[in-house]
C-alpha cells in the first residue's frame, strides 16, 4: 500500500508513456528555496505568468518523429525507429544525422508565433536550444552540429539563428524568456564515445575510469551554457533537461529510470549555475529532477497534479500527443486546453503548454485556431488567471478557485468536462473560509447578476446572455 502522503502527489491524466514523472512520486521533497533576493523575485513574478509556451523543433521535425529519442539504444515506445529510416541502427544514426543537411524551415517566422500566442495569454516561451540529439538550434562556437553551419541548408537565411530570432521577437512582445538545454548530448564524442557502442540513455564509459573524456564533455556543456547566457540578450529561465546526467549521489532509487544509471556524471552544476547567475543575475535555474540548490522549480509532465504543490512547479503538456512535431497530430481541444489552465492554476501551477513548428518553420493551421478560440476566452477571463494565487477549497466537484494576490478577489471556475461547456441557469458553491464578498460579477456578462449567500456557499442565477458564455462560467466576488 501507498501511503496516504505519496498518494497526495499521485498525478492525474498521464497521457503518454513519459520519461519522467511516471509514478508516484514527491516532487516537493528536497526542495531548497533558493536564497539570492533577486532569485526569489523572480520566481515570485514567474508564478504570475501563469501560461507558457514551450517548442521542441528539430531536424527531426522533418521525420515527424519523436526528438531525439530513436537515437537511443532503449527498447521503449517512444525509441521506435522507422525501417525506411535505416536497416541497422548505425545505418539509421547516419540518416538522422544527415537530416542536418536538408533542414531548411523557410517559412520561418517567429513574429506570427509570438502575435498569436501572446493573444492566447501566453507570458513565457521555452524553446529547445539543444535537445538530446545534440542538434545545436544556435550558433555554438563547440560543434558543426548545428542549424548555421554550412551544412545546414537554412544557414544562408538571414534567420539563421533562429533561437536568437525566436529569443528577440518575444522579448521584444514582452515574453519572459526560456531557454531548454539538453545536459547530455548524443552527438558529441564526450558523452557517447565512439570507443564504445552506446548502450541506452547514459554515457557510454565511465567517467571515473576516463576522467578526462568526462572534463572534456563538461567543459563543452559549460561552454555552450555560457554561450546561451552571453550571446542572447536577457534570459530568465535556464531550464536544464536530461535528468540522468547528474551527481551518483543524488539518485533516487523510488524512480525507476534513475535506477539505470551506473555511474558518475557529476557535469559541475555549481560551476554552471554561478556562470549562468553572473550572466544573468537573478536567472531561475530549473535543474530538472535533481532536488537542491539548482532546480528553482519542479516540472511534472504531461500530467496535473492531483492536489495543490506549494513549491514553485510547472507542468509541461503538449497541445498535441507529441512534443515534437507530428503531422495531423490531435490537437487537444480549446475547452480542454482551458480546463488544464484553470485545474494547474487552482493547484497553484504554472502551464507550459508545448506547440511544435514543423519542417516548414511554422505551426499547422490548426494550431492558429485553437490559439484564436482561447484568445476569445482571455480577453473575457484573464483577470482570475494572472497574478493569482491558489485558495482553499482549491476544487470541489466542478468549482475550481484562485484569488488575487491581495486576496481581497476570489476567482470561482464552473467547468463541466463531459460536455461541450454550456453554462446552467443556476450554480452554487461554497465560498473560501472567513472571505466576505460584498460584489459578485460573471466574467462576460454585462447583466447583472442576481446572487445569495447562505452560511458558506452562494446560489447565482445566471441570465440568458449565459449562452454565450465558451468552455466555462467564471464568478468573480470581491471583499
Ligand atoms: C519528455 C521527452 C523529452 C522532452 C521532455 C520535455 O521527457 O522524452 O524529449 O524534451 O519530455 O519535458
């Protein structure tokens, strides 16, 4: 049996078999609440934002496969390789290696990203400098492995360096910007020694029997962070994936994929993370899975929460199945989108939700639909979504809540996940304990709204405009 407090932590909706959180599992433990003022204002002003956007773009986009992984020598469902893509697996290495010389995503435009995302209330990006792959999307200086390099058809285009074009145009739309790195790198020498056949996710010899194989891959990974941090204007998140390159020490053996790793792989997370700070003063470190002084906030994937976390956390879905992109993926619909927002925020969360550009260098059309639909609903609600915080009773039956950061506003969600969301003519519900409202409005509906209080919950009668309410009813009291 589990015990009562690992089941608190349980997460809900796991949509597809994920590398990490896929069982049980305390993301709070371990948590150390960073110390440097400007750290803790950050973050502080991060769990304002809410909405973020995340983008997994590749070379292997042009595949429409998963990124990354098929290069990885682990029989699981998102390593599967495509016989078209090679016979043997070295064969298939040298295919998708290759697919550098053909990616040129012309339509490249990250300003129309940026206008639509912004309107669907997205405050934050984070984009996929570096994936496991070890495909550079920016102009290192430590490998040809990358998008401006001569072999890479889209070199010669001006916006070659997209991440530097994707980092400037939402800065610049007022975005906080994110940068995903991938700690180990399936490319380079260093990590998977070409000595050796590598034998799944890990390094591929051990770096205590090669110590100086190892402070090579480390001094390539430190130069690669300082390039990111030096070259790219302001960053404010540094978001570090791969949790399997990190100290032997800090494994812990409840989670089945850290039970894989065999050996050292300590990269100098201090060392890092001071460059990074003296960089970007303030930046917020997320060394994902590694609890302690570098992981500022916890990342949950692909999944909700069950109940509120109160540590700093992000939970990161993809709008279709797949991070990366797939053609004709299943696009979740805008109600569904809406409802993972307000379950997160109640839960006191942030939500990444992952959108992947595709070979073309832009978004599947679709994508832009769902976008407008829930700009639609922001304009009228985003008001109890940024700046808020969680508020017992956090969730009860359909009612999820949030409260302004004064606490004087209380944000109450109807929601109703059976249906196409159609507003009722009545609702009650219970209101937060030693709260007083002394108003009460529905967000996008000019009439006024009749309401009445008795003991702890409030009965509304909503009007006829209530049909034009989309995906969910939001109640708003004020003390
Ligand atoms: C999963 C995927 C990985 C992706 C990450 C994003 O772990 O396996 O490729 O980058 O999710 O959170």
């Amino acid at each position: 049996m589990l015990s009562k407090k690992t089941k608190t932590f349980f997460f809900s909706s796991l949509l597809l078999s994920s590398t990490f959180f896929s069982q049980a599992h305390n993301v709070s433990e371990g948590y150390q609440k960073p110390t440097d003022p400007l750290v803790v204002q950050n973050l502080e002003n991060w769990q304002d934002l809410k909405f973020g956007l995340f983008m997994h773009w590749g070379t292997y986009s042009q595949w429409g496969i998963v990124e990354s992984w098929s290069l990885c020598p682990e029989d699981e469902s998102w390593t599967q390789r495509k016989p078209e893509h090679g016979k043997s697996y070295n064969e298939y290495v040298k295919n998708y290696e290759n697919l550098q010389t053909t990616f040129n995503p012309a339509q490249f435009n990250p300003q129309r990203w940026a206008d639509a995302t912004k309107k669907a209330g997205m405050k934050y990006v984070v984009f996929t400098t570096k994936h496991h792959d070890g495909f550079a999307m920016f102009d290192t200086q430590q490998s040809d492995y990358k998008i401006t390099s001569s072999e890479t058809p889209f070199s010669k285009n001006p916006k070659a360096d997209v991440t530097k074009e994707i980092f400037n145009t939402f800065r610049n739309e007022g975005f906080k910007i994110g940068a995903y790195f991938s700690k180990p790198d399936w490319h380079s020498d260093d990590y998977w020694w070409p000595y050796f056949p590598p034998k799944d996710r890990n390094v591929n010899y051990d770096p205590k029997k090669y110590p100086e194989r190892w402070e090579n891959f480390k001094k390539f990974t430190f130069n690669q962070l300082n390039e990111i941090t030096s070259n790219y204007g302001k960053i404010d998140i540094l978001w570090l994936d791969g949790g399997w390159v990190r100290p032997f020490k800090t494994i812990d053996p409840k989670v089945e994929w850290q039970r894989t790793i065999k050996v050292e792989q300590d990269i100098d997370m201090d060392k890092i993370g001071t460059m990074a700070r003296k960089n970007q003063p303030g930046i917020i470190i997320v060394d994902r899975t590694v609890p302690g002084k570098w992981e500022n906030y916890v990342t949950p994937e692909q999944a909700v929460p069950e109940s509120v976390i109160s540590i700093p956390w992000e939970s990161c879905i993809t709008m279709g199945d797949s991070f990366s992109y797939v053609p004709n993926d299943n696009y979740k619909s805008s109600q569904k989108i809406i409802e993972t927002l307000i379950k997160i925020i109640s839960r006191g969360g942030n939500y990444l939700m992952n959108i992947a550009p595709g070979p073309n260098g832009d978004y599947d059309a679709l994508v832009y639909e769902r976008l407008k639909e829930i700009s639609g609903w922001m304009e009228k609600n985003q008001s109890a979504v940024f700046a808020t915080r969680a508020i017992a009773p956090y969730h009860e039956g359909n009612f999820y809540y949030t409260q302004s950061k004064d606490g004087k506003t209380v944000n109450i969600f109807h929601l109703d996940e059976k249906i196409n969301y159609q507003a009722p003519s009545a609702l009650s519900f219970t209101i937060p304990e030693n709260f007083k409202p002394k108003s009460l409005k529905v967000l996008g509906v000019k009439n006024k709204i009749k309401w009445e209080k008795s003991g702890n919950s409030i009965e509304i009668k909503l009007p006829e405009e209530r049909f034009q309410l989309k995906y969910t009813t939001v109640i708003q009291i004020s003390e």
